[in-house]
C-alpha cells in the first residue's frame, strides 16, 4: 500500500475542529487588529531563500526541498513563509509610497529534518508580518498579538524569550569579537562548532551542548557590542512590553536561524512540549526587502508552529464538532422524496441535518439519530406521508409534534433558540 511521505502527515476530521478553533481564534484576534490575510505559493525560486534565510544557515543548508521543473527552473518548497511575503510586498508594490501592510499567513512549509514529536517535514505556520515602522511600539505589539493568541487558546506556561542581535554592523563587530574568543578554544571544540565560527557565529550562542555553553560563559556579550540608538530601541520595546503587561525575560544567547533578523528577535516557550519547546519565533527584518533587491522597509514578525501549538491545545480544551439539529428518518425508502422539500429550509437557516438514505427500518434509523445525538428526528412515516405532515420528535425530552411544512417553518425560530442555547454549552470545554 502506498503511504504518505516520512514527516508528512494527513490531517483527519477529528483533529481538523482543533485547526479551525486555532484558525478562528487567531483571525478574530488579528481582525480586530486589522491584520489581513494573505496567501503566497508553496513552490518559490530556490535564490529567494538563498538570499533572504542565508546560505549558511541550516534551513537553506541541510533542510530545504529543492526542485527542478521541467522547465529547469531552480525551485524550492517554502520552508518559511517570511521571505515569500517580502518578495510578494515588492512584486505587487504594497508598501510603495511609505504605505504600511499588517499582513498573516497560515499555511504548510516544508523542511528535511529528522520527524519527531513536533518536528515533521511538512509542518503547518500561522505568522504575521508588519511592514512599514521603526517605532518600538510595533515591535511590542506584534509580540503582545503572539501572546494574545497562544494566551487565548488556553496555551499553558508561556515564557516570552527577547533579546537585541543590534544592527548589522553592530552584529559583525560582535561576531568578530566572539571569533576571537572561539579561537582560544579551538582544540576545545567539536568539528561542528569550529565549522559554524566561520560560517554561522552568532548560532553558536545557542548550543545546546553544555561543552560549548561552559565555554561561552566567559564569552564576550553581545548587549556589550549595542551603540546607543540601538540600546534606546531595545529598552523602549522592553518599556512598551511592560505597558502591554506582558512579562518576558531577557536571553542574551537567543539569535534565532535566520540571516535576516537584526535589533528585537525573541522566541516563545513552553514546559510543556520536552525538547521542541518553541512554539512561536520571530522579531525584526529591516533590510529583507533590501537583500532582495528592492528598498529596505522596516518591518517586524512571528510564526508559529501550528503542530506545536496542536500538542498544547488538546491537552488543554476539548473541542466538538457542531451538534446535528435534524437528523431525518424515513418509513419507506420512496419517502425520500418527501424530506428533499425540506432541505432548502433547513439550509437557509444554516440548521445542521443528517438525511437517513441507509434504507434501513425506521427503529434503526431512530437509533442513529440518537447515537449522533441529533436535537430533534424528523420522523416520515406512512401516515405522515397522507397527511402530508411530518413529526419532530426532540431525543432529549421525547417530546412530540406533528405539523405541515408550514407549520414547521413557524417553529424554526424557536427551533434556533434551543439549537443555539445547546451549542454554546458544547462546543468548547476545558479539561481540568
Ligand atoms: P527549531 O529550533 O525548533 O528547529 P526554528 O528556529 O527552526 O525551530 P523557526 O524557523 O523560527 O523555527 O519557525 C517558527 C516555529 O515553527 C518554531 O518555533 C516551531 O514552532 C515551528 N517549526 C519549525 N520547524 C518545524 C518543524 N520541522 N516541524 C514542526 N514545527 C516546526
Ligand atoms: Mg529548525
């Protein structure tokens, strides 16, 4: 049998209420931000990512999905959504004229790493970017959206990480430094580490090898390396974060992946999720417009792991799919025809209804209604069916009426009132 592809997953009806409860959290938050939505192609051009991620990080060395198209086009699988936005602002000219963009994504990216608990090779982002400020306001608040989603969603034991990597310039002085003191440890150093200190320093500050981090406890610091503007930008987010009442701790070795972060970059975390602990990553993208060819436009975001994010969830909240108000049973198979008159008053109410087409006795169907605890059972019998009337029988009272099509429309609204009291009380628990 054919299976789906190592890392790659399917996404069933039981889990999918879980992705439309983060998906409608996420747009009312970002509504109400007046964020707006924006989708871009899973495939771009493999240089996109070269010169946007970087050459020498691990998303663009070891984990990307490349392509060639049988036109001999050079392509890649997005392995981020970030860069393909950048490209999109300049295409279309979106922040032409100082024009700012609060965009969101939600969608699949795609990265050759080794599959685990939180870690697949398609895996799913919800990420924002906002383009078109320097002020630190901004920063502060697209991290105070990050919170208020995962806060939202009833995240457990979230753990805001920030730090400034500073500007570029400001980056390679560090980095230079930082070298310098690597070099005084080199026969110390894994064959890993010595490889990065050329190609990938400030990825060395995050190690999780206890070696390297004993190491880097003399390390110079890079808030040591910041100038004032620099400085004022990062106690400003820190003031703004603290005016948003959102708590965070400072990590002075938290550099992120990506090439293109420079000043604010901060992760958020959980105890919850064991070795993938990162649920959201993000921070400030100043020149990512520039490295790819157009003017640089001040920009700042987040994306967070749809997957991750699922395993906190659902250890959380328990969500059900929408009650089914109608489930209609019928005598005799032919009745059928009758219950189709039905339909189109029931759909203009938006009333969730099950047809019975089983052929099956009307017992057996009856039993159905009940085990897909259905509201109400239209029940189509042979006297119905010559008084052309059909019965509501409600499954949680018992209680029984028999109407013509005319008068089961006057019911409706009453019929809503009840469906809407039981659905607000279903819909959504808490697991305690
Ligand atoms: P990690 O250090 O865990 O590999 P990252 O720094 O590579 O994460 P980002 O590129 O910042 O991750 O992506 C943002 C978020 O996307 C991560 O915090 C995580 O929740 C999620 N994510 C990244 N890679 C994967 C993956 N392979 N599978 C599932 N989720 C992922
Ligand atoms: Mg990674």
């Amino acid at each position: 049998m054919i299976q789906s592809v190592r890392g790659m997953h399917d996404i069933l009806p039981d889990e999918i209420k879980y992705w439309q409860y983060i998906y409608n959290t996420a747009f009312k938050i970002l509504d109400t931000a007046n964020y707006q939505e924006i989708r871009t192609p899973i495939v771009e051009s493999q240089s996109l990512f070269l010169r946007s991620i970087g050459e020498n990080t691990d998303i663009v060395g070891k984990e990307i999905y490349t392509l060639i198209d049988r036109g001999q086009r050079e392509l890649a699988l997005r392995p981020e959504g970030t860069a393909s936005i950048a490209r999109a602002i300049l295409e279309h000219k979106l922040c032409d004229q100082g024009k700012t963009q609060k965009l969101w994504y939600l969608g699949p990216m795609f990265r050759y790493e080794r599959p685990q608990q939180g870690r697949q090779r398609q895996f799913h982002q919800l990420g924002i970017e906002c383009y078109g400020s320097q002020s630190p306001v901004l920063d502060a608040e697209v991290i105070y959206l990050a919170y208020r989603i995962l806060d939202q969603l009833n995240c457990p034991s979230l753990c805001i990480e920030l730090n400034s990597i500073g500007n570029n310039a400001e980056r390679t002085r560090y980095e230079n430094s930082l070298r310098e003191y690597l070099q005084m440890y080199i026969n110390d150093l894994d064959p890993e580490t010595i490889q990065k200190i050329n190609s990938n320093t400030l990825r060395i500050l995050d190690s999780k090898n206890l070696h390297i981090q004993n190491i880097l406890s003399e390390a110079p610091n890079l808030e040591d390396h910041l100038q004032i503007e620099s400085k004022k930008h990062f106690e400003d987010v820190q003031q703004y974060l603290q005016d948003l009442n959102i708590k965070f701790t400072l990590n002075s070795k938290l550099v992120r992946g990506l090439d293109y972060y420079n000043n604010t970059v901060f992760e958020i975390k959980t105890q919850e999720l064991g070795a993938q602990d990162t649920v959201c990553g993000g921070g400030r993208y100043d020149n990512l417009t520039k490295q790819l060819g157009g003017n640089a436009i001040h920009a700042m975001g987040w994306g967070i792991g749809i997957e991750r994010l699922l395993l906190l969830v659902q250890n959380q909240v328990s969500v059900s799919s929408t009650k089914i108000c109608f489930y209609i049973a019928t005598q005799r198979h032919e009745y059928v025809t009758y219950a189709l008159n039905l339909l189109p008053i029931i759909h203009k109410n938006s009333l969730k209804y099950e047809l019975d087409i089983s052929g099956r006795s009307l017992k057996k169907q009856m039993q159905k209604a009940n085990k897909q605890d259905a509201m109400i059972c239209i029940i189509l019998g042979a006297e119905e069916i010559a008084q052309e009337k059909i019965t509501l029988k409600w499954l949680d009272t018992h209680k029984q009426k028999t109407c013509s099509i005319e008068g089961f429309m006057e019911l409706i609204p009453e019929i809503i009132k009840d469906y809407n009291h039981l659905q607000s009380s279903k819909i959504l628990e808490l697991k305690t």
